[in-house]
C-alpha cells in the first residue's frame, strides 16, 4: 500500500500515449477515436461492430457500446466535467503490457458502468494466456475528505498516474458502477507505484457502487484511500496481494463482501487508519472507522498460515456478522500506545467484532498494539456469524 503525498492545487498533466504493438493506431487524445477495424458483419438491421483503440485524456463524453471491440492501449483518463457512459455487456480488452494501461476517472467527472446479472460490464486482458497483472486496473478519484491533508480543496496525489484527490466533498459523486468485473489487474511500475484491480481515491459517498468484482489480480483487489463511498455487494477472488485495504482515513461502508484466496495471496483484509508509507505516522487528522458488514473470507486451512484481517495504524471499525475460514489468524491487530493506538480503538469501543464464525482457525485474536484488553472486549458474538448469501448474489456474473 504506497503513496506519494503531494500537497497540490493545481490538475494534472495531459497523457499523451503512445499506442502499443499494433503500429496502424494512433494516439487517441481529447475524445478521438482511431477505429482501426470496421467488421461490418451486420445486416440492414443490425449494427456493425468495429475494433476501437482507446486511449488518452478525453475532455468530452466517451460512450462504449456492448456491439464493439475494444482495446485499451494506454492510459485512458476522464477529465474533469466529462462522463465515461458503457453499456451492458461490454468489454474492455485491455494490452497486456502492465503498470500503463488503466482506466482513471478524474476529480469532476463521472463514469456509468451500469451492467447486469447476464450482462455484465468485463474490463479485462487481451493476451491470448491472461494472467495476475497483464494491466493495471480502474481507477477512481474524487473529492472527499482524506486525512493525510489538512482538507479544503488541498489534494493529495494518485500512485498511479499522479491525479490528484481529497477535498472537503463529502458526498462527491464519482457515478455509478453495478456489475463490473475487472480480471487480469495489478500491474506494477515499481514498489512504489501499483495498480489494483479498484482504486478508490478519495471517492465521496454520493457514488453507487454495488455488484462488483476483482478476478485474479496482482496486487490488492479494491483498496480506499480515504472517501466515504459506501460499496455493497464485492466479490474479490484469487488476488494476490490484500483482497480489501484501506488507508489515510476511509470512513465509508462495506455491505455484503465475499473473498476467497488462491495459491497466491496475502491477507483478506488489511486496514490501517493512516497512509504508512508517507510518514504521516504521528498526527492523522483523524483514523479510518468504516463499518464492514456481511462478510465471508475463506482462506487455504490454518496449516497454509496467515491472517484473515489485519487491523493497524490506528484504524477502527465496526465488523458484524462475518464467517471466516482457513486461516492461522482471524484477526491480527497491530500497533503502539501512541502514534497508531489500534489497541486505544479497542478498548474505546470504536473497533470491534460483532457476530462471527470461526472455522479452522488457530488463534481467534492477536493482539501486538501495545494496549490490554481481552477477547471478549473485542470479540462478542463467537459462532453466531453467517457471512454473506454468495451464492444467491453472486450467481450468473461473477468468476471463480
């Protein structure tokens, strides 16, 4: 989880990508687009399909139809004012070539991925043998509070891209994803700058996101920094990194969650209350404090070791009704008795377990925070969790 901190009022730099193996594309900039390949296999009645590059900053509404190919050959960024609108049943293909090709919607503008239960939205590798990692991922910022900045209109800015986030926008509105999945992410420019498959910079809670899903991705399946958006019902499988993370202050909620890990993994959660790796260790504004809600995150068996949820940096939090399974640890909290009091939310009441089941799990609770406290102040509720209805959500749209 790396960031770079960058105190900046001013927007970002327009991208100007070059497209990649496929020499006959061009640049796309300012709402271009190079239509490299018209199929033209309609009839009279029927729309043709075309191939369609796609890259480049856009400073008008971009509209993706479910009848084309699409190909994201670079970044492609949404400037401010500007709407990224996509139909049920389209895909992104995206260039195997890592760290560079993304999709970012900028501060100001808005994306409208709305797919459904046979239709999905799929934003996805290229490659003909797509693995963890092809590409980088999606990417969201807006203008809610963050609290590795003093507030106002003061941003902070993106690993990925440099775009700026955070403000004082509590119910900014980034728009609307439902049913999108994102397969292949997580490509790394270096330790210091890695894509996930969603990133969430800073998003207010006026955007709605429910039904979506991280597939088989390098780094973390959805991390928030800072924000207050709400998201519901997020399947996240076979990441490679955390599943959920968050940081710099997160206060949103997360509703119906399910994580399953895969040979490669880390842990199911991993929450800190302030960014680490800035050296804002010693006076965030404030900790993160999400509520986390129906939950189940199944793991490889206790003999395969690791942590089910680490909680550190201070980061509170409410967890109810969670099922969790196959891990040495349930929850490991993390921490000292002053400048990351975990142990402080504890016994405060602001961090705690509420409802839950454990299954082949060694130990229940881990405390290295540097404050006392019991299980039992932490946890109440043991055997009395069910997790989420995964089965019921999350059939015909997601992949295991």
């Amino acid at each position: 989880m790396k960031n770079t901190i960058k105190i900046a009022a001013a927007f970002f730099a327009i991208f100007m990508v070059s497209c990649a193996e496929d020499d006959t594309s061009d640049i796309i900039i300012n709402s271009t687009i190079t239509n490299n390949t018209t199929n033209n296999n309609g009839s009279e009645n029927e729309p043709s399909s075309e191939t369609i590059y796609l890259s480049g900053t856009y400073v008008e509404d971009l509209n993706l139809e479910a009848v084309n190919k699409y190909i994201l050959n670079g970044a492609l960024v949404m400037s401010q004012g500007t709407t990224l609108n996509i139909e049920p049943g389209t895909v992104i293909n995206a260039l195997a070539a890592g760290s560079d090709i993304y999709v970012a919607i900028a501060q100001g503008a808005k994306i409208n991925a709305v797919g459904t239960v046979s239709n999905p939205i799929v934003f996805t590798s290229d490659a003909a043998a797509p693995k963890a990692g092809d590409w980088g991922g999606l990417i969201l910022l807006g203008k809610a509070p963050i609290n590795s900045v003093t507030g106002g209109d003061l941003t902070s800015t993106s690993e990925i891209g440099a775009l700026p986030y955070g403000g004082a926008v509590v119910a900014d509105n980034s728009g609307t994803l439902k049913y999108v999945r994102v397969e292949y992410s997580g490509g790394k420019a270096d330790g210091q700058s890695e894509n996930n498959g969603f990133s969430f910079y800073g998003v207010g809670s006026g955007t709605t996101v429910s039904y979506i899903q991280m597939f088989e991705g390098l780094d973390d399946g959805i991390e928030f920094f800072g924000g207050t958006v709400n998201v519901s019902f997020l399947s996240i499988v076979n990441a490679q990194d955390d599943s959920i993370d968050w940081t710099e202050g997160f206060s949103g909620t997360i509703t119906n969650a399910y994580v399953k890990h895969g040979e490669n993994h880390d842990k199911g959660i991993e929450a800190d209350g302030f960014n680490t790796d800035i050296g804002n260790n010693s006076n965030p504004l404030y900790f993160s404090a999400p509520k986390v809600t129906n939950v189940t995150i199944v793991g490889l068996g206790s003999a395969d070791g690791g942590e089910a949820v680490r909680l550190r940096a201070g980061t509170q939090g409410v967890f109810t009704n969670f099922n969790i399974t196959g891990f040495k640890e349930g929850f490991d909290l993390d921490g000292d008795d002053t400048a990351s009091p975990t142990g402080k939310g504890v016994v405060d009441g602001l961090l705690k377990v509420v409802d839950i089941t454990f299954t082949d799990i060694t130990l229940k609770m881990k405390n290295d925070t540097g404050f006392t406290f019991t299980e039992a102040q932490f946890i109440t509720g043991d055997g009395n969790g069910t997790g989420t209805d995964y089965a019921t959500w999350g059939a015909g749209w997601t992949k295991e």
